[in-house]
C-alpha cells in the first residue's frame, strides 16, 4: 500500500466513525447496546477525539448512562460500536471524561480480579501497575494529568488499553484467555 493509499484509507475510516456517532446521536436513545467480544471495533486503535462539540457532549452523558445502566465503572467509546479515544469513568471516587487518553507512567505491582462488560463481566485475575498517571483531554479540550492507585488505577489502563483496541483478556496467558472466552460463550447461550 502506498502513501496516498494509506491516507485516503484513514480518512474513510475517519468519515465512518462520524457516520456512526451522528447514527447513535440520532437514534435519541440515551442507553447504547453494549458490544461484545469478538466484535472487530473492540480490537481497533480508536480515532483520536479533534472535535469538542455539542456532539462530544451528548456522545459524553449517553456513555456515562450506559455505564452506570450496565453497572459498569468505566465505559470506552469502542464498547458502544464507536472506534475512537475516548473513555468515561466512576470508579473509586474518580469521575472523569478521558478523551485521547495516554498512561504516561506506571509504578509497582497490584494483583486483583478484572473484568469486562464487553466480555460478559467474566472475571480473571490480571497482574496492573498499582499506580498511574493518566494524560487525556476533558469535555472542553482542555489536557490535564491525573494519578491514581489501585483500582481507579487498574481503570485507567483496562479503559485506555480499550482506546488502543487492546481488551485485558489479551494481556492474559493463553490458558486464562481461553477459559474466560469458554465461560463467555456459555454464559452468552443462556441468557
Ligand atoms: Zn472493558
């Protein structure tokens, strides 16, 4: 693939996630299905957010209703069928808007069971750093540092790793992987 091929791939691809955003927007429902595994957006580096709008905004209150529907503690635009950097989080008395999220540093070990609404919630114990610093922009565009531990920490990485279509079973050893996957498709059979 040449160059021009490359840019005009992306540009598509930036054009089929506003179609999406402004298909969600539309359909005036405040409460998104949720996507799951092995959903090809969920595995996507996610378009980065240019645009802080009134859209954004709307886009911004859907995902923290959905979250808090699904009883979830973070929320990442992927999970709703949208690929792009973005991610929504309550958790452990952190409530924050990360749009273009980055970790810019990491500290020690934590060791402690993680999991997924886009997998079912099935859980796995997952080695994290137990401290990090998130770099993202907020509702406004506005950039700003934030450092956390333990399990708002433990957020910071599963919902920016979604932003980079990374899914924390895939920081799983193979063995794990699989037996999270079986008692997900179980799990999706009877409900
Ligand atoms: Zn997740």
């Amino acid at each position: 693939m040449d160059n021009a091929d490359f840019i005009f791939n992306d540009f598509i691809r930036v054009i089929r996630v506003n179609q999406r955003l402004k298909k969600l927007i539309e359909t005036k429902m405040s409460v998104h299905k949720i996507t799951e595994y092995p959903a090809k957006v969920l595995g996507e580096v996610g378009e980065p957010v240019t645009e802080f709008d009134e859209e954004l905004k709307t886009l911004i209150v859907d995902m923290f209703e959905t979250m808090y529907a699904e009883e979830g503690v973070g929320l990442a635009a992927p999970q709703i069928g949208l690929s792009l950097r973005l991610f929504v989080m309550d958790c452990a008395g952190i409530k924050l808007v990360a749009a273009n999220p980055e970790i810019i540093s990491t500290e020690g070990e934590q060791d402690g069971e993680e999991g997924c609404l886009s997998v079912g919630r099935v859980h796995a114990k997952l080695v994290r750093a137990k401290r990090a610093t998130l770099r993202a922009q907020d509702v406004k565009g506005e950039w700003y540092e934030h450092t956390a531990e333990d399990l708002a920490a433990r957020c910071f990485q599963h919902e920016t790793d979604h932003c980079d279509g990374t899914l924390f079973i895939n920081r799983l050893t193979p063995l794990k992987r699989d037996m999270v996957k079986k008692k997900f498709q179980k799990m999706k059979k009877w409900r």
